[in-house]
C-alpha cells in the first residue's frame, strides 16, 4: 500500500518547482511540465520516490541503526526537529559544522565536553568557580548545546543522512559521499540529483511541502522502530521459555538420577551383608559340630 498518493501530494504543494531558468536539466525526467515559467514536478514519481525512501529508512530504523537529519534553512528547522525528536533520531537544524562526518572524534571531544560541564552542575564543582569563570562556562555550554545538542546520543557515524535542499547542505553531502553513507533527500528542479542516493524530487521551499513529506517519513522510521521492540521482546520471551524448560529438563534429569541411585544403593548392602553373613553361620556351626563329635565318641567307646 503506497503511504501517500496523488491528491495528498498535490494538496501540500509537492508539485511547484523552481523557474525555468533556474532548473538542472538532469532533473528532466521528473519534470512533468511548464506552466507560467516555472517547473511542475511529475506528481506519480514522486510518489514512487517516497515509498523507495520510507522503505529504506524503515529497513535502517528496524536494524537499530541512526538516521542524521539535516536541514538548516528557516521554514525547514523547526519541522524537522520535532520530528526527529519524537522518533528519538540526532538531527542539525543550526549549522553543519565542518567535518562533523570527516572529522568524527573531534565532534564527539566537543560533545564530551559539554557533558563534563553539565557533571560540574551537577555534583557542585560549578559552584566553586570565580563569577568570570562560571559566566564563561555557562555560554561555552550553551553555544555546544545550540551546535551539538540534537547529536548528543549519536556515538558513531549514522547510516544514513536525510537532507532538505541539497544544495544549502552542498557540505553535509560532500561529507556523506566521501565516507560512502547513503544520502536520501527533497530534491528540487534545480539541484543535481547525482550525489543523492534515494531521490525525492519536491518542493523544498514550502513548509507545507516539506511538513508532508517529513510525516510520511516519520511513520516509516516509527514503524521500523515498533518492530524493532516487538522482535526484542519476542527474542526475550523465547529465550526465557528456553531457560525454563532447560532448567526443568534438568530437575527432572537430577530427579530420575536420584530415584535410580536409591534402590541400587539400598539393594547392595543387604545383599554384602547377606553373603557375609552365610559363611560366619557356617564357620560358627563347624567348631560345635566337631566338638559334640568328640564327646560323642569316647562314650561309644
């Protein structure tokens, strides 16, 4: 079942490109026409284009792994923060900064750093700071959180980026394409969609574009990670199950073990002590037969 169709795209307005003058001709073929000289864009590919992208971004989501979202003009931040904070996934709404993918540990430094400062609140160290110190510390802190707060959690390189305006994040991509990390993006008629990997071709100026596109891709992540948690879960009940038949296997075992040693042990001192037995008894007989023998016979005699 497609997760968005025709008239949803077409209400958002998904189909209005860029001026004529302004478009890339490797974006012709999803071009569906011209129209007061601006670029409509082939409502059906699109639609196309987004069950591809929604797919891929739910198959990443289900295996657990972390999707980078990234868009820094005005009428996308704030859509895409909340977003990716419902779906609990790191995203850059304020800057790129340089090297974040390139330069990895640098960034994870500096998101350290803003974790020792928010320890030194915490456990009273901040207190003990002269007035100028406190001051600078505490806009150091905000400055890291303004930059890296969304990307606090994300501990390595995330598997995939998601991008709105390809060309205002020339960098991030340039950054994705060198270390091989696929790029899924809202592509609009006058971009170049060779560096992407999973092309959206839509309208990446209007919110109200962006917004629909982004709830389509929000449920898929959503529900890759829905998945995720049932398969755990299930996993935890099966090997739970596992561990209590295993655990009566054994009692069980130990059980018929210790019923099949009782008898046995029983049954093998009686029979000792019945066969040691015997040969006393005889051996007791046999000196009061021979004696009785030798009183007898001097009588006779």
């Amino acid at each position: 079942m497609p997760r968005t169709n025709f008239q949803e795209l077409l209400d958002a307005g998904v189909h209005f490109g860029h001026l004529k003058r302004k478009w890339n001709p490797k974006m012709a073929p999803y071009i569906f026409m011209e129209k007061n000289g601006i670029h409509i864009i082939d409502l059906h590919k699109t639609a196309i284009k987004i069950d591809e992208a929604a797919n891929v971004m739910k198959q990443l989501a289900r295996a657990g792994r972390k999707i980078l979202f990234v868009a820094t003009k005005k009428q996308a931040k704030e859509i895409v923060a909340e977003n990716a904070k419902s779906i609990n996934m790191p995203y850059v709404t304020e800057r790129w900064p340089g090297g974040m993918l390139t330069n990895f540990p640098t960034i994870r430094k500096a998101v350290k750093k803003m974790n020792t400062i928010d320890k030194m609140m915490t456990d009273g160290t901040f207190e003990t700071l002269a007035k100028r110190e406190k001051l600078q510390v505490t806009r150091q802190r905000a400055k890291l959180e303004k930059n890296l707060g969304s990307i606090a959690d994300l501990n390595r390189l995330p598997s995939a980026l998601f991008v709105i305006d390809i060309q205002k994040e020339m960098n991030a991509v340039k950054e994705a394409n060198r270390l091989n990390i696929p790029v899924i993006a809202m592509v609009d008629t006058c971009c170049d969609p060779g560096p992407i990997d999973y092309v959206i071709p839509a309208n990446d100026d209007a919110a109200k574009s962006i917004a629909h596109v982004m709830e389509v891709i929000t449920k898929a992540v959503a529900e890759g990670l829905s998945e995720r948690k049932l398969e755990k879960e299930k996993e935890a009940a099966t090997s739970e199950e596992s561990k209590d038949s295993d655990n009566k296997k054994m009692r069980s075992r130990k059980v018929a073990a210790k019923s099949e040693d009782k008898p046995e042990a029983k049954a093998e001192p009686v029979a000792q002590v019945k066969a040691e037995a015997k040969p006393e008894a005889k051996a007791e007989a046999a000196p009061e037969a021979i004696a009785e023998e030798k009183k007898e016979t001097p009588a006779a005699e």
